[in-house]
C-alpha cells in the first residue's frame, strides 16, 4: 500500500473554526463577564496533566501581637511558609465523525460545509463540558468543607436559605459574586418569593420573570451534579467567589478532516483533539491523572490547601 501525502487530505480548519466562532464569543462571555469572574476561561498551554502553583502562606499564628513596653525579652519568630496546589488536566476528544461525500453533493453543498456545521455543534458543547467539568470540581471540593455547607434538605429554596448559605463567609460574605443553580431551584426560588408576597419584591419577580438573588447573578445550568440523586432529590446551588473555577485552555486544539479511499462510497472524516486544565480556589487535587467524571467529582481527591475557609471558592447551599 502506497504512503498516503497530504493531497489525501482536506483540511477545513477555517471552516470548522468560523462556525464555531460566534458560538465561542457568546459562551466566554457567559464564563467571564457574565459571571463577574467567578467562572473564568483563560489561555494557558502547559505540559503534563498537572498544573501546579506555588503561594506563600499566612504566618502561623498571625503577624501582629501585643507589644510590652516594659519588656526586653527575646521575641519567638516565626517563618514565612510556602505550598503549592495541583490543578488536573482533562484529555478531550472531538468526534470522530463520518459522511460521505455524496451525500453532500445530493443537497448541492461542498463537502467542506461539514466542518462548518460541526463547528457551530462542537462550540456548544465544548463549553457546556467546559462548565460541567468545573462544577464537577467545585462541587466536591466544597462538599469536603463542612463549614462553607449550608445543609437545607427537605425544604425548597428560600431567600432566607441564600442568606444562611452567605453567613458560611461571615464578614466576608460580600466575596461571593454570582450563584450556580439547577433550573429547578431557580423556578423554585421564583415560586417562593411570589408565595411569601415580599412587598415590591413580588411584583419584580412576576413582571421580570426572574427571581431576587442579593443582587447576584445566577448561572443557570441543568448539570447532573447539581442535582444529587437519593430517596428524594436533592439541588445544589453554588456561591462563588471571584476566580472560585478557573478553566484553562492547556492543549492547542487540533482539527482534521481526511478523505477516506477503499469503502463503496468515498468518506470524509473529521476528528479533533484539546485539553483544559481545572482549578478550584483554595483546594490541591491529589487524584489521578486525566480524570474521569466519578474521579474529579470526589471530594476525597480535593483537599483544602487555603489556611481560611473564606479563602476558598465559595459556598455550598442544598435543597429539595
């Protein structure tokens, strides 16, 4: 069999990459902007399937203390420390998918319109894996954290509940910048501010059709790790702080699309390769490399690295 050259192949990357485009541009501005930053999507190539970043930490026992004017003794001091936290690698597959020339032919179209309709699929959904693999994290990394949990299980969300989840950051609770919830807790919290008839607030939230959130924005996502499966189904709502999930775009992303010879009807094939690299505030992962769902949804491969619990990516809110 004789080597193949590239006039076996047919690249469309600028195709692909077109009808990704205005996908893409919609969808950063919901990881950015959008969420005031407590989601964010950066570049940042690396090597390997860890990241890992170094950071000084608080002086044991605080920096300043009582003084005794009176006193020449020898003062105790203390050093300046240092840890690092890991943030892993996920490995992501585009296709492969597979049409024949000819079919394209029969509706009068170029067969290079398959990487354009690709790209305006593949951009939705890379970005909704993009989402679901920092919710993932972040959700196991705070379920680890008693202290940032506010456990309401066997009542739906309330204002109030919001406002006991927020008490979790104390004199800092001001930190928290945008909520992560299942649309199912976003109705309900809809339905529960028109039933308590909260005065002005009622009327709001009937005429906008969108609920009060402390003045918050809410990310809307029907994410299966929002939604914890048991006797009865329990909601998960996030409360991030800034930089809380941050996604980074580790591997280029590679695109190809190949004419395929040999087969009753000549092919083409489109295929794709990338990796992002998630990292939750305040937490170490320790879990293997190129995680799975199951594995960077535990809550034992995340391990609080942040001396303050305030220091970490947010809080953790359940309901019904």
């Amino acid at each position: 069999m004789a080597e193949g050259t590239e006039s076996n192949f047919i690249i469309y990357q600028d195709e692909f990459f077109a009808g990704a485009f205005e996908v893409i541009q919609q969808n950063v501005q919901v990881f950015n902007a959008a969420s005031r930053g407590t989601i964010r999507l950066l570049p940042g190539v690396h090597r390997g399937n860890f990241e890992r970043e170094s950071f000084f930490t608080n002086v044991s026992g605080g920096l300043i203390a009582r003084r005794d004017p009176t006193a020449v003794a020898t003062a105790t001091s203390s050093p300046l420390g240092m840890d690092d936290a890991t943030a892993p690698k996920l490995s992501r597959r585009i296709g492969p998918v597979e049409d024949t020339e000819s079919a394209f032919k029969k509706i009068s179209q170029n067969p290079s319109v398959m990487s354009y309709i690709l790209g305006q699929q593949v951009g939705p959904e890379m970005f909704q894996d993009h989402l679901k693999a920092g919710i993932l994290a972040c959700d196991a990394a705070l379920n680890g954290v008693a202290a940032l949990e506010y456990d309401y299980s066997g009542h739906d969300i309330t204002t109030a509940a919001l406002f006991e989840v927020l008490a979790k950051m104390g004199d800092q609770a001001s930190r928290v910048l945008a909520w992560v919830m299942h649309s199912h807790t976003y109705f309900k919290l809809c339905l529960s501010q028109v039933s308590d008839k909260i005065t002005n607030v009622t009327d709001q939230v009937i005429q906008q059709a969108s609920p009060i959130t402390l003045g918050r924005p809410v990310i809307v996502t029907d994410c299966a790790q929002l939604a914890l499966a048991g006797t009865t189904t329990r909601y998960v709502t996030l409360g991030l702080v800034a930089g809380g999930i941050t996604i980074k775009e580790s591997e280029e992303q590679t695109i190809a699309t190949q004419r395929v010879l040999g087969k009753t009807n000549i092919t083409q094939i489109l295929q794709g390769e990338y990796g992002i690299t998630v990292r939750i505030k305040g937490f170490d992962y320790t879990g293997a490399a190129n995680p799975n769902d199951a594995t960077i949804g535990s809550s034992a491969n995340w391990t609080r690295v942040a001396a303050d619990v305030k220091s970490c990516a947010g809080v953790r809110l359940l309901t019904n």
